[in-house]
C-alpha cells in the first residue's frame, strides 16, 4: 500500500533524475516543432494541412502505444521497456532529421510517437515503485518542473535554433539527450520477477478497442477547430468514443476478468479525482500554449521568439513553486494544494480576457508569474493523489489511466481554443472570448479538486 511520508530516499531521487533525463527529449522535441509549422512547410515544399500530419502523426502514434505499455512492462519489467522507448525515440529522431520530403517526415515523427508513448505512462508508475510509498509528492514535483517548463523554455530554444540554424536540429538536439537518458537508465529498478501479472498474455481484444478509440477521440479533437459538423471531425469522433465505451463496458465484467488497462481502477475515488484534475490542468496548460503566444504574435505584433521570451515569467513562477507543491503535498494532502494551484490559474487568467494591444507588459508579466506559480502547484497533488493507498500490482493500471484523461485534456483544450478563436467575429473579442472561457475551466478544476484526498494519507 502506498501512503506518503516526509523524505525520499536517495535511491529515489536518482530514479526521478533518470525518469527526469528520458522525459526531457520528447517533452522539448514537441514543443519547438510547434513554432516550426512555416519552416517546414516552405523547406519541404508543404502546405500547412500536409504539414500539420507532421505534429497529428506523432500524436496518433503516442495514442496506438499508451495502452500497451502496462502490459508490455508487466511482461518484460519497466526498465527493459523504458528503454525500448528511448531507443525508439532516438531512431525517429534521427530518422526525422534526415527527411527528405513531408511524407517521410510524417512517418519518421510517427516512430518518435511510438517512443514517446511507451516512456510517459511508465513515468509515474515507475516512481511509485522506486518511492515505495515515501515522499511521493517531492518526488512527482521534481518530474513535474520540466514536463511544466518544456512548453515556455521549448519555444525559446526551437526559435533560437531556427533563427540561427534550420528545422533539422530541432530533432538532432535530441540525440545527445537521449544518449545520456539511456546512460542513466539503469538506475531503474528491474521489476520483471514481482509477480505482478508477469507473463500475461495480450488481451488483443482489448488492444483493438482501445488503441483505436483513443487515436479517433484526439484526430477528432485535432480537427474540431474547423467545425464539429465536418465528416473528419465527428466520424472518427463517434468510432471513437463507441470503440472506447465498448472497451470500458468489457473491463467491467467483475474480477478476474483479463484486460488489456483494468479501468475498474476509476471506481476509486482517488483514482477518479486525479484524473479529472489531470483533464483540467492539461486544458488551462495547452490552451495557454495555443492562446498566449498567439496574443502576443497577432495582437501586439511580436515575432515568434519575442512572444516566447515574453512567457519565460510564467516558467519562472511554475518552477518556483514546484518544490513547495511536493512538500505540501505529503504534508497537508493533495486537496488544498491543487484548489489553490486551479485558483491561482482561474484569477491570473481573468486579465488577459480584457487585455488589448495596448495593454501594460509589465502588468501582464506579473499576472503570467502568478499563473505560472499556480500552474507549478497543481502537478504534484493531482499526480500523487492517484496513488494513495494503491496496491502496487495496480500501479501500471493507474498511470496509463491518468496519462489518458491528461492527454486528452491537453488536446481537448487546444481545441477548443483554436474553434473559439477560428469562430469569433474580430481577433481581439476572440482572444477575449478564449482566456475567459480558460479562466472558466480553471474553476471547475478548482472545484473537482475538492473531491480529492484532504490529509496527506488516504484510503481508496
């Protein structure tokens, strides 16, 4: 059973260090290819729909693999898995960078996504496991500061890196990253012979409904800023989420039952606030990375990397309070810490919906490093909070859930916010109509954040 406790052991944190190395390659590739879009498309002679499969691809790839990984690290031990991801990893991004043309780019980005999706579900998990129930929140909290600094600091270094160089060495930075994850890897604990489901077969059923709904949810929500109501938003839409109910309707059979993601976990109520909360952080943070560098690019006409220097204050609050989260986290409870974390974000996101060109950058700056602080708050409970009291047997379970709610929160909210900004009637009231409506969301995480654990130990 898992229960928090004051300090991590030094075993631990040089697990999360490790976890921290592998994350860093995949969370900073996808965020400076999203400023990429104009290079490309002019380098490879692209237009912007052919090149958007470049960023859809690894996505839908991401999705196809998430829901392997348990059972792939229950056959074959989470280390041995972590690095099958990395070295798949490294081969898309080496593959990328030699591209010869859009198409191949799609299909090398796609093996960056299967890589990709078998590292992020086992990060969790795997600290659980090499936490064995200590410090859980200090240690989620050393994991959250790059996965919340990747999006203000992977704009800067693309923008930089395309300024001075080409497109290319957005995917060979890479390779020194993944070379040295790899390296540290084998602090991983070896967890082939825990008896936890070790040597299940592969529930191919499951795999064929999963798999599949999960990647038609997020193609839809790619393709929903231009309209609910066109074929290639609401048919993979509706295949789907019938594909992913149909899936969720067999994990339900009662025990004993074998499933590809044992789903029954969302019965406990831990498990089920984490994920929610998970859901509304994704959104306030990727449509922030949508909405903000667009504010500033289209409304106050600032360059590419003038618009991400002018988030770096955001990074600087997120990374200040990370640490603080952890501790308070394993002290006090999840709860409070997360209801504070949503409300920060809510009230500090309120003034961009009445910001114009004109308005104050200091004053905005400020409200950034606020919501920043609030955003910094939030990683560490919701990611811990899902694991109080959890069987370790279950943990892969857990995470591979989790990872998928906070996926989809994080293409829900882009989203979103492209449709409300592609829709409104001028650019200023659409970028109005966006921060109120992200500053909406970040209430109701406030208020499902209620509902998670209110002492730092907590039953299931």
């Amino acid at each position: 059973m898992l229960r928090a406790s004051e300090k991590a052991s030094p075993e631990a944190r040089r697990v999360v260090w490790a976890v921290i190395a592998g994350l860093l390659g995949p969370l900073m590739d996808t965020t400076m290819l999203n400023i990429a879009v104009d290079d490309l498309g002019r380098d490879l002679q692209a237009g912007v729909g052919a090149v958007q499969w470049v960023v859809t691809a690894y996505l839908l790839a991401f999705s196809l693999t998430v829901p392997i990984c348990g059972w792939a690290a229950r056959r074959w031990g989470s280390r041995r898995v972590w690095l099958a991801g990395l070295a798949v990893f490294l081969l898309g991004s080496v593959l990328c960078a030699a591209a010869w043309n859009v198409g191949s780019l799609i299909a090398f980005r796609a093996v960056q996504g299967i890589g990709a999706g078998l590292l992020f579900p086992l990060m969790t998990s795997i600290l659980i496991a090499a936490s064995r129930g200590r410090a859980a929140g200090q240690l989620v909290a050393m994991v959250a500061t790059p996965t919340a600094l990747a999006p203000i600091v992977g704009p800067i270094v693309g923008g930089l890196l395309l300024h001075w160089l080409d497109w290319r060495w957005l995917f060979l930075v890479n390779i020194p990253l993944v070379l040295v994850a790899i390296w540290l890897a084998r602090r991983i604990p070896d967890d082939r012979d825990t008896g936890d489901r070790a040597g299940a077969r592969l529930d191919v059923v499951g795999l064929l409904l999963a798999a599949p709904g999960l990647a038609g949810v997020l193609l839809a929500l790619t393709y929903a800023e231009y309209g609910l109501t066109r074929p290639a938003c609401y048919v993979p839409l509706i295949a789907g989420l019938t594909l992913l109910v149909a899936f969720a309707v067999r994990g339900m059979r009662g025990p004993g039952t074998r499933v590809l993601v044992d789903v029954q976990v969302l019965r406990r109520r831990t498990v089920a606030s984490s994920s929610a909360g998970l859901f509304f952080f994704s959104v306030g943070t990727f449509a922030a990375l949508l909405v903000l560098p667009l504010y500033f690019q289209q409304l106050r006409g600032q360059s590419v990397l003038a618009a991400a220097l002018l988030l770096i204050p955001q990074g600087i609050g997120t990374f200040a309070t990370r640490g603080a989260a952890g501790r308070l986290t394993d002290s006090i409870g999840p709860r409070w810490v997360a209801v504070a974390g949503f409300v920060a974000v809510a009230v500090t996101t309120v003034p961009f919906a009445f910001a114009g060109p004109s308005t104050n950058l200091v004053w905005l700056s400020v409200m950034l490093l606020l919501r920043g602080m609030g955003l910094g708050m939030l990683l560490s409970p919701l990611m811990a909070a899902g694991f109080y009291d959890l069987p370790m047997d279950q943990r892969h379970d857990v995470s591979i859930v989790t990872r998928t709610f906070q996926q989809l929160g994080g293409s829900f909210g882009t989203a979103v916010m492209a449709a409300v900004l592609a829709s409104a009637a001028t650019s200023e009231s659409g970028f109005h109509t966006a921060f109120a409506l992200a500053a909406v969301l970040a209430a109701v995480g406030a208020l499902l954040a209620l509902r998670l654990p209110a002492h730092a130990t907590a039953s299931g």
